[in-house]
C-alpha cells in the first residue's frame, strides 16, 4: 500500500513539474507590450494653459491600431511621433484622457496617459480665521435655518452625498452644506461683517442631467437687498461675501431655485462673523 501511494505521489509530482515547465515556455512566448512598442513617455503632465505635446514611438511589430477618444485633446501619429493637442483647461478640477496603441498580431496594447492640470488657486486648503471677534456660522445653532426638504437638517463640514465639502476643488476648515430653497435668518446683536465663499458642491460634477446645480443668492439687511447673483457647479471660482452687517439689526441669507431644484447642493465655505459686543444668533 505504501509502494502504490508513492508511485501515485511521485506521478503527481512529475505532472505538476511537466506542467510547469510548459507554462513557463508558453509564458516566454508572449511578448511585453514595453518590448513590441516603446513609447519615450507614456505619462504626460500639462499645466492648464499647454496645448501642444509629443510622444515619440518606436514599433517591433508596424501593423497595428492607434486609438484617441476625448473632447478636450487630439491626438496624431506620424512618423514615429505622436503630437498631442489640448484645449485650455479653463475649469477648476484636473482631467485625463488616454491614447491607446495595439498591435495587429500579437494584440498587446500601450496606454498613453495625458493629464491637464488646473488653472492655479485650486486645490488649496484654506483655514478660519482666528481671534476672540470671530465666530464661525457652523458654531451657531443652525436648526432654526429652513431648507428643502430633500435634506432633514443642514449639515457641517460633510457634503449631501456624504463627502468632504468641496468648491471649485478647494477645501476648507469650516464648511456648511444646504439645499435650496434654503433660509437662514440671523439677528446680528451688533456684528460688525459677515465673510463666506458660496458654491454649489464638486459632488455635483458627477450628475449627467442638465440643470444641476443652478441657485440664485441673496442678501438682505433688514430687509433691504444688498447682494445678489446667481450660483452654478460650472462656476470657474467660489463667489466671496463679505458684508458690512454694522448698524444692521437682521441679515437674511436667501438660497433659491433657479428653475429645476435638482442638484441645488449649496455650500458656504469659511462662513463667520466678525463681532463687536454681542454674539449673532440664527431666529425663526
């Protein structure tokens, strides 16, 4: 019994050593994509203004398919060169395309990754002020503040979608995020400014319907409009308040539709008070 589990262990042994051996022969038959097309760059970096790039290629194998689908760069191949043409990236958030290159015979592929950056300002971290005077919107009590009711409450320092709070690509140290119709009706007890950056949230980015984050704003000084616009998730930057509130007994700040609500996700980043005496107060 003991003869015949051997002879079954060393055939096991043998097929396992056979079958090995022949996929390591059959594994070195196969070409790497780096040695049929090699490629001088296969990772571009453009900043936002560059339009103009060139990648040089060199093939073992010349049969094969050159492909390059996008809406901001073009790309060509002529000669061993390969000459890259981009848009201005005129938006606040970076963007990646690909070129792909695959050999006829051997059907092995080559990936050229172009990546243009964002105009400078985005990206960036920005921090509270600090001082005994201010006092941030997110530490005040803010269930007296209306909002659509695709939301229960307004949020601090997380998006709708449950993310960081970011505009045009930037963060910040405190930040609000609403829904428009949305409200908030504030008894000033003397503060002297109210400082904020308003966007609609980067989340929206990812919606594929049209009219996605379209809000007007508003500003009132008891009562008396003192600023306005309008709102969109194309904006190239945050819109900046900062409002002179002194004299001033009630500010409102007013977020409304401008049309469809969809996607209406508003944020305020960095939003405060600067204080004289008193400290302001959210009322109904």
């Amino acid at each position: 019994m003991k003869k015949i589990s051997a002879i079954i262990a060393a055939g096991a042994l043998l097929a396992i050593g056979f079958n090995t051996s022949a996929y390591a022969q059959f594994k070195c038959q196969i070409p790497l994509p780096r040695d049929l097309v090699q490629l001088s760059n296969d990772n571009i970096i453009l900043s936002h203004e560059q339009t103009d790039a060139e990648v040089y290629v060199q093939y073992k194998e010349p049969k094969h398919v050159f492909f390059c689908s996008s809406q901001w760069m073009k790309a060509t191949e002529k000669d061993g060169k390969i000459t890259i043409q981009a848009t201005p990236n005129e938006f606040f958030s970076p963007r990646t395309a690909h070129i792909i290159i695959t050999t006829e015979k051997n059907n092995v592929s080559r990936v050229i990754t172009v990546t243009q950056n964002p105009e400078p300002g985005h990206n960036e971290y920005y921090s509270m002020p600090k001082g005994d005077n201010i006092l941030p919107l997110a530490d005040m009590d803010l269930s007296k503040a209306t909002h659509d009711n695709f939301i229960s409450e307004v949020l601090k320092n997380v998006s709708i979608d449950g993310h960081k709070i970011r505009i045009k690509n930037n963060t910040y140290e405190s930040a609000i995020a609403t829904h428009a119709k949305s409200m908030f009706k504030i008894k000033l007890n003397g503060a002297q400014k109210f400082v904020a950056d308003i966007g609609i949230d980067d989340d929206i980015l990812t919606r594929t319907v049209d009219n996605h984050g379209n809000v007007l704003y508003y500003v009132l000084l008891d009562g008396k409009q003192v600023a306005t616009g309008l709102i969109t998730v194309m904006d190239k930057k945050a819109v900046h308040l900062d409002i002179d509130t002194s004299g001033a007994k009630t500010m409102v700040l007013l977020f409304d539709t401008n049309g469809s609500s969809w996607g209406d996700h508003v944020d305020m980043g960095n939003p405060y008070f600067v204080l004289t005496t008193g400290k302001p107060e959210l009322i109904e």
